[in-house]
C-alpha cells in the first residue's frame, strides 16, 4: 500500500492517491485533477474509486473531473445527501477491495449528517486496520466544526460529532494512523496544528477536545466561533449537483489595455492583482482588487462576488494557471482574461497608475492617539473579540462589501488584519468602492502588539 498526500495551498485541503497491487483510490480530489492522472500513470495503477468524505462547504470537489479522465472508475458518498451524481451510496460499515487493501466506510456524523471515514485494512498482512481517512471529523489537534449544517442544529450536531469520536474513531487501536482532509491554516477547524498526519493514540493524548466529557464538548463546540464565508453556501450548492467540467469553461483570452480597460468599467467585473501585497501598494492599476499570488488560495472565496466576470493582472504570467485553479476550487469559474504585458504593458501605454499608503506602526499609533485615522479591522468577530486596535470597526473581509456603507468614507481609514493580507485586499475593495484615503500597516495587529502597543 502506497499512500501520497495531495496538500492544496491557502484552503490547507489535504487529497489522497493510495495505491495498492495495480489499483488505485482517490479520496476527496481537489477539482484541478490532472495530478492523480499524473499519479496514476506514474504508478501504473488503474483508479478504481473516488471516496468523497462528506459534501464539502470550502472548496469544489473534482471526482467528476477525475470521472471524466477515467470513466469507469466509480464515486462513492454517503447515501445521507441526495447526490445528483456519483455511483454508490454509502452507508456504515461498506467494505470495498482495492488491491489487496479492504476499505470500510464507517459513518461519523457531527461535521455534517453525511460525514464517512474510510478505515483501510492492508490484507496481504493482516486484518488490523492500520490507516483512517477522517474528512473533517478528526484533525491533528482539533475536531471539525459542527456550525455548518444548520446554525440552529449546532448543539444537536456538536452531540453527533461528540459519539461519532467517542464511539468509533477512539475505539480504534493506538497505533492507527489517522490522515485528515484539513491541515493548519485550513477555516474548517479553529486550531488545526501543522503535522498533516497523526495517530489516535497522540490524538488522545495531545487533543484537549478528547479529553472533555460530552457538555464540556456541546458547550465548547457552541462557543468556539470560526470563520463563515457566504461562499460555503455556493461550494455545498456545487458539491451536491456536480460542478461544471473545467474543459467546457470559456477560453481565457489575453485582453489589450483598450479593451481592458472598457472592462474595468463594468459592474459586474472584477480585475484581480496577484502581484505581493508591497508591490501592489507600491503602483497598481486604478479600480483593481489586490489578490497576491500568497494569499489568493485562501482568499478568493472569501473577497470576491460569485457571478462577476474577472480578469488577471498578473505578476507573472507563469502563475496563471496556479491563480485560475485558486478560483475554480472554490467555484468561481467566470474567468475570461488577462491583461497583455502586465501593469507595465499599462504604464507604458500612458495610463494612470495609483499607490496604496504602508502605514509605520508607530505613526499610526500617533494618529490613533491624536483620534485622526479610523482603523477598520478586517478579522472575523472571534479574532476582534480576542483583541483590537481601541476604536476599531470590526468589517471582516467576508463582508467588506456589505460593512462598506456604515464607514464614513470622509475621513483616513487604516485596513487592519494579523500580517496584512487580508487587510490589502480589503482596502482594494474599499477602495474600489470610493474611499480615496485608506492605507494599511502591513506589519498588521501582530506587528503592533509585539511592540507592546494596547490592544482592548
């Protein structure tokens, strides 16, 4: 058995190829799918199945775009979401053989009604089971989120995730190694620690949400308050019927700065700018939205609006295929362009280009004092509440658009995250939306609270 671990960078959404004899399984696949074709070929091993672990809610699922290079592999969920694709509907305990690999599917509700993990036996040595895929019920040092399916559900989920861990995923042996669909950085936990595997065994040991009775569990569940994003909704909405196949998208096509331009006008158009965050504050073109190469993985479900049209203004037209998947696994799927020759195609062309202010911490620290810049911090509530700027409005990036209208646009304006990249991109938007004066500290609250700097 040979077990490849697929990381897709920003989401921290953690794939699987695993591979046994001539046969092959591919667990929650990310919808740019040519790497497990890559790994197949590779291997020489046919895929046989796709194993979904649940509808997922942060990113597109691509078993159709696997389906579709591979015809006659199968895809398998659970029969607890009515699926308007897939071949097998799954419930507790199914078993399956792949090579010389049993696969049992075990039902974990709690993360969602229809959350499976995938318990593999290799048989060609024993019938101990020695590796579990969780999806998002099990992670290294956090449990999943149990806030999704219904906000109102939240306590009756948290109590199915509860007996989902306690009743079957702890009863496996110690030593069995646990492979989850999230690694740090991932919002689909809110403490998630940096090792992309772990063992029950250390989970029981170093994982304080195993440690809790059942109400200590609900109650800490109920109160952890985590990222939501209105584009989890639209990634569910996919997830459920199939997404679009990649190859029937439209064309990217490379615009002129004319016609660039006219599209910059339009309302319902979007110019992304993955150049870094300094380079973009430094000269960007008017009207644009910074999505740097760094943070645009994470970000782009979370800033930008479903049914608008975007262009790339790239640093690097090398990063164009990397920055188009970042939209599509998160179902953004109208991209038709980039800008020919890049902001400098722009500047030599004669047109304007504008600069962003990079605020020092301490002259911002003054200007709070003297009660001259309003700061607009772009973190979730949960992170406001841990501690802010004093007089900060809390506008999460999330819905910046919608915070938009209850901020004086007559005054400075500050945009504020941890390091940032979430406050750059936030004060893009802002900016595209008529506030002329806003900058950003891009040392962010971390740089300001490590000088010592009060926060409430």
């Amino acid at each position: 058995m040979k077990i490849s671990t697929i990381k897709q960078d920003g989401l921290a959404h953690l794939s699987y190829f695993i591979s046994s004899d001539d046969e092959a399984i591919v667990i929650d696949p990310r919808r740019d799918a040519q790497i497990y074709v890559d790994m197949a070929n590779e291997q020489q091993v046919e895929i046989k199945y796709i194993f979904e672990t649940h509808r997922n809610e942060d990113y597109v699922i691509g078993s159709l775009e696997l389906q579709n290079r591979y015809p006659s592999l199968e895809i398998a969920h659970s029969k607890e979401t009515d699926f308007k694709y897939g071949e097998i509907k799954l419930g507790d305990e199914d078993e399956f053989k792949v090579g010389s690999i049993k696969v049992v599917a075990l039902h974990t509700p709690g993360h969602t009604n229809d959350s499976m993990c995938y318990l593999l036996i290799d048989s060609s040595v024993s019938d101990d089971p020695i590796v579990i895929f969780t999806g998002d019920t099990l992670f290294s040092n956090e449990v999943g989120r149990t806030d999704l399916v219904d906000i109102k559900l939240h306590e009756e989920q948290s109590e199915k995730l509860y007996h989902s861990l306690t009743e079957k995923i702890l009863k496996l042996p110690d030593g069995v190694i646990v492979y989850p669909a999230h690694g740090a950085g991932s919002v689909c936990g809110g403490d998630i620690a940096d090792r992309d595997f772990t063992t029950i065994g250390y989970e029981k040991v170093n994982n304080i949400w195993l440690d809790m009775d059942k109400s200590e569990f609900i109650e800490a569940k109920i109160n952890q308050g985590l990222i939501l994003s209105p584009y989890f909704k639209r990634c569910e909405r996919l997830n459920t019927v199939g997404p679009e196949l990649i190859s029937n998208l439209p064309r990217i096509e490379t615009f002129t700065t004319d016609r660039f331009e006219e599209f910059l006008e339009g309302e319902e158009n979007t110019v992304i700018d993955t150049h870094s965050i300094e380079d973009f504050m430094r000269g960007h073109i008017p009207g644009t939205v910074s999505l740097s190469m760094e943070g645009i993985g994470l970000l782009a479900g979370w800033a930008l609006q479903e049914k608008h049209n975007f262009v790339f203004v790239l640093d690097d037209l090398e990063n164009l295929d990397e920055a188009r998947a970042s939209l599509l696994r998160v179902g953004l799927d109208n991209l038709v362009g980039y800008l020919q020759m890049g902001v400098e195609g722009w500047k030599r062309s004669g047109r304007d280009i504008e600069s962003m202010k990079n605020y020092g911490l301490k002259e911002l620290k003054e200007l709070v004092e003297s009660d001259d810049i309003q700061i607009v911090d772009v973190r979730q509530p949960h992170e406001f509440e841990s501690g802010h700027i004093e007089g900060s409005f809390n506008a999460p990036l999330t819905h910046i658009r919608e915070k938009a209208s209850e901020i004086d646009k007559s005054s400075p304006k500050a945009s504020v995250c941890g390091v940032g990249l979430r406050s750059t991109t936030a004060a893009s938007i802002l900016k595209k939306n008529g506030f002329k004066d806003i900058g950003v500290p891009l040392d962010g609250l971390k740089g300001w609270m490590k000088k010592g700097y009060p926060v409430k």
